[in-house]
C-alpha cells in the first residue's frame, strides 16, 4: 500500500526506480522497472543490500582502493549470497545474530584491534544496511544515495536496477528467500513454543520434509553440529533462543 501513489507516478513519468525509506528513514525499499517487460519489479530487503554491496565493492575494486582487511556482516537470517560476494572481493565474512546492534558491535571490536578489520558494508533482510563505518545502525538516507548512484552507473551501461540483480544472480548463482510467521498468543502460546524448541532440541531431525539436515545450530546452548560427520563445535554467537537448519535439497 505504500508504494501505490509512488507506482501510480512512475508509469505515469516512465520512472526508472521508486525509493521509499519508513518513517524513521533507517530502512529502504525499492522498486525498479525490467527492460524486458516494462514491469516494475519489489526487491526484497537482502536484494537491494547485495545490490548496494556489489555496487560498492566492485567500484571500490575498480578504482583500486579495495582494503586487503575488509569485511562484510549478515545476519543468520539474511541470504547466503552475502557470503558468495564476501568471497568475491577476499573480505573476511561474519555472520551474527539478527539485529544491527550485533553489526556494530563487530566494527567496535574491530576497530579496538591494531590490526582489526576494515568494515566495508553490512546489512539484514529487513531492509535495513550501513554503507561505513560512520555510524553503528542502519542507515535508509546513505541507502539511498547509493542506490541512486548505482542507477545512474549502470543506466549509463544501458540497464537498470533490475537488470543488474539478474546480472548478480547469474555470477553467484540464484537465491531466494522467504519468511513465515506464526503468532501464538498469551501464556499458553509461549509454552507451546518453548515445548517446540524443546522438542527439535531433544529430538533433533536428520530430515525435515524432502530436505536433508546438513548442519545444526543451537545458539542458546552454543552447540554447532556438522550432521555428516558428528562433529560438534561452537556457534561463537551470543546465547539466543534460536535453532538454525541447514538443508541439502536432494
């Protein structure tokens, strides 16, 4: 409903992108329009973050001013594509729990090293990402700017935004993403959501429909278990009431 004025103009003035930021401008969202089919396409919060991170690491790659320390922070519920461009450009990947308070906690320790990591850009499925370090939260204003001089960029290459994430998606491959959720109202809501966790814990799945489990993650009790060979190890997350599933579709 947000966008319906916005999308109404764009058709209207052949718009290239609409931009709109939530009231407190700390999170972005964006629709571009495909070449191919004049439509305008919604980008989710991890596409217009990989968008913006590719942007600045190739042009930072470019024009040779690419740090040999860098890094780039996701959240474990943001895309795994981050981790596929961080490997790209040789920055050192972290991914921490969600939330952009564990982000800027990452530059602070950083930054107390001699020799810590140089932060370049992180961001969270939510819409939310920080361009630099000159801050320590998500910053919808900074998006913008880099968004709309990532459009001007590749327009002048004869594409648009849309056109460049497809172009994303055929260099590291594709991903997609979704999010349910389900509310469980009240007290007797709250145990039965502590009796389901308790019961993947206890119980721990090597299937979860067709998919087999790869790798487990029980942050609140620290425990990071690879499901093929049995080793165990530490998540070196903080303690949160989470369980994380990695799946092999066979």
């Amino acid at each position: 409903k947000a966008y319906t004025l916005a999308l109404e103009l764009a058709r209207k003035v052949d718009a290239d992108i609409i931009l709109a930021t939530d009231p407190d401008a700390d999170r972005l969202g964006i629709y571009a329009k495909d070449n191919k089919t004049g439509e305008y396409k919604e980008f989710t919060g991890n596409m217009s973050g990989l968008l913006i991170a590719e942007y600045r690491l190739s042009q930072m790659k470019e024009k040779g001013i690419l740090p040999n320390n860098g890094m780039l922070i996701s959240t474990i519920v943001s895309s795994n594509l981050a981790g596929a461009i961080a490997r790209e450009y040789n920055l050192d990947f972290r991914e921490v729990l969600t939330g952009f308070k564990y982000i800027g906690e990452q530059i602070k320790l950083e930054e107390q090293k001699p020799d810590g990591k140089k932060y370049l850009f992180g961001f969270e499925e939510s819409y939310g990402c920080l361009i630099a370090d000159y801050a320590r939260d998500k910053d919808g204003i900074s998006a913008v700017m880099s968004l709309c001089e990532a459009a001007a960029y590749y327009k002048s290459k004869g594409i648009t935004l849309w056109d460049q994430m497809i172009n994303i998606y055929e260099k590291y491959g594709y991903f997609k993403e979704g999010q349910v959720s389900i509310t469980l109202e009240g007290a007797s809501g709250a145990e039965k959501i502590k009796q389901m966790m308790d019961n993947l814990r206890n119980n721990l799945p090597s299937k979860i429909g067709r998919f087999k489990v790869l790798e487990f993650k029980d942050i609140a009790n620290d425990i990071s278990k690879d499901m093929i060979t049995g080793d165990i190890s530490s998540t070196g997350l903080p303690k949160s009431n989470v369980l994380y599933f990695d799946f092999f579709d066979f």
